[in-house]
C-alpha cells in the first residue's frame, strides 16, 4: 500500500500540480473566477461577491473564497487560481482510496479506483481549470461518502459521528452551489435506503446532517440576506428554478441524451469498462456498497439530462462512483475468468 500511494502522490503532482502555472488564462471563465475573489480581497466583503463591481448571485462565496485564500497564500497568479480545483481533485481520490481501505477487504481496488478516478480525461481537465465543479464533486463525494460510512456502521456514536459529517460536507457543499447540495445526496441516499428496505434509518437518518448543514450555512444565510435582500429570490428562482425548468440560459435546447458522449471523457479509465461488465453480475448488485455507488452514478446523471441547463461539466460528481465501479466489476472479471481477462 505504500508503494502504490506514492505512485499515486507522484500522478496527482506530475497530472495536477505542475501544469496549473503553465499555460495562459482561458476566457471567459478563469477571468471571471479570478476576478471576483481578487475583488472580495479588495473590498474586505467575503459575504456578496460581486463582478467588475457589479453583484453577482449566480452562486454563494465559498468557492470564490477558496481561491481568494489561494491569492493571499501564492499571490494573485494562474498557479493559485487553479489550485483548489487540483487540491479539490486531489480530495476526492485521497478520500476514495481512504475509504475502499475501510470497506472492502480486495488490497488491488483501493488503488485502481483511485488511479482511475485521477487518469481520467475530464477529472484532469475541470481540475486543473478555474471553475467550481472539481470542488463542489469533492463537497458532494464527501457527504455521499460520509453518509455510507454512517449507515454502515456497528456502533450508534460512529454513525452519530458520520452523520455529523455528512451534514458538515453538505453544509460546505450548499456554499459552493446551492441547493443542489441536498437534492443531489438526497436522490441518491433514499432509494438506497428504500432498495435496502431500511425504513428506520429513512426516517431518522436525515435529521442530524440536516441541523448540522443547517448550522454550517445559516451565518452566511442570514449575513447575506441582510446585505442583499433579494439574494435568496433571486437566487432560488433564476439560478435553481428556472435554470432547471426553462430555457433561460440554454436558448438552444439540448437533447436529453447531451451527456451520454460526456462520458467518453472517462477515458482511459473508463476502457476498464470492457472487462468490468463482466463483472457485474447478479451476485455483485446483493452487495450494498455495488447498490450505492450504481444509484450514485446514475440517478444523479439523469437528473442532470432532464434538466433544461447542460453544461458538460455538471456530471462530474457522477465520476468517482463510475471509476470504483469499473474498478470493481473489472477485478471481480479477473477473479472470475483470469485467462480471459489476460488476454484482453
């Protein structure tokens, strides 16, 4: 394990770190993600971003302060406007690997699924770029995560202590992006409880992140509200609603397919698909580790295609599910037949 943890130290600084400062700054985007935690240094207020002067709701402050913080370490420069996004990638594989240590006992899938999730085209393009998504698949891979580890433990003051954590992920989530910070833990947490028939923790599971999300958030909530009392309509409405709903921001409609090619970016990664399949048997979806990560890459993909605002990048929480399912159908495919899997 040690080996394979410094091989993949070296991938995450040869695949993330050293890039970040090398090429020029892309428009539009990493000015705008540059510029308005420059400003929120600038005018001292960390509570209402604000763009070339102008207030800008689009999202809460918790991604723009990340980078701001960034600035104030490195200096204002592509390398530190581009690290919490490489930081935040490198986050979601440190947890996975973590985590697959915990629950399972296979000493092979903690690293493949690790490597894959970081050699996967896509995860290393939004993770060296200077937008939210890379952080907020971290926020929400932590409070899916987190959650599992929760429902999955022996002792109540574990489960206690993994709630908690799961409302403090959710909470720092709902300051990346809103809302979705809870739709999306939630379309993925009741079914697998519902598949699980575990009515009892369907009801009392979900109170204890709530109050602790609730309390993460609140300050910011209520501090935002006080300076800019049409935030949370606007908000809401424009940038939740409507953005769902209606054709606002997409005046093209996208079909409902429009991520489906999306996931040709899981390449290379994703050509352990071709030995996985064979893996995913009947036996391997009894496993309930199998049942989550399934319903965590998939039910949060459809609720992204039915929504009338893509954006490629949106499907990245669906990653790392996708990358520890490849990894564990294609070792199961091995066990099962090795000739077969030498061969291919």
């Amino acid at each position: 394990h040690l080996a394979v943890g410094a091989a993949i130290a070296v991938l995450f600084l040869v695949l993330y770190l050293l890039p970040l400062g090398v090429r020029p700054l892309v428009r539009p985007d990493e000015f705008r993600y540059g510029e308005i935690p420059r400003e929120m240094i600038q005018s001292g207020n960390w509570v209402a971003p604000k763009f070339v002067g102008i207030r800008y709701f689009e999202k809460p402050p918790v991604g723009y302060q990340l980078t701001a913080a960034s600035f104030k370490l490195f200096g204002r420069n592509a390398f530190a406007l581009r690290l919490p996004p490489a930081l935040s990638a490198g986050a979601v594989a440190l947890f996975l690997y973590l985590f697959l240590m915990k629950k399972t006992d296979d000493p092979f899938l903690p690293g493949l699924a690790t490597l894959a999730y970081l050699c996967a085209g896509f995860v290393v393009g939004v993770g060296t770029f200077a937008v939210l998504d890379s952080q907020l698949t971290m926020a929400l891979t932590l409070t899916l995560g987190f959650y599992y580890l929760a429902w999955d433990a022996k002792r109540k003051s574990a489960a206690v202590f993994w709630l908690v954590a799961t409302g403090l992920a959710a909470g720092f989530a709902f300051g990346l992006k809103g809302f979705l910070a809870f739709v999306i833990p939630g379309l993925v947490i009741a079914p697998f409880l519902v598949w699980m028939r575990d009515w009892k923790k369907l009801l009392l599971h979900p109170w204890i992140p709530a109050i602790v999300a609730l309390f993460v958030s609140g300050p910011w909530a209520w501090n935002i509200s006080v300076q800019e009392p049409g935030f949370w309509n606007y908000f809401f409405v424009e940038e939740h609603w409507k953005r769902f709903t209606s054709h606002t921001y997409d005046k093209k409609a996208k079909p409902f397919w429009y991520y489906l090619p999306v996931l040709f970016a899981l390449l290379p990664s994703g050509l352990l698909v071709l030995e996985a399949w064979r893996g995913w048997t009947r036996e391997f979806l009894r496993r309930p580790l199998a049942r989550y990560l399934l319903l965590w890459a998939v039910l949060p993909f459809l609720f992204y295609s039915a929504s009338s605002c893509k954006l490629g990048t949106y499907i990245l929480p669906c990653f790392p599910p996708c990358c520890v399912l490849f990894a564990m159908g294609a070792l199961a495919a091995c066990r099962k037949a090795p000739e077969q899997c030498a061969r291919a």
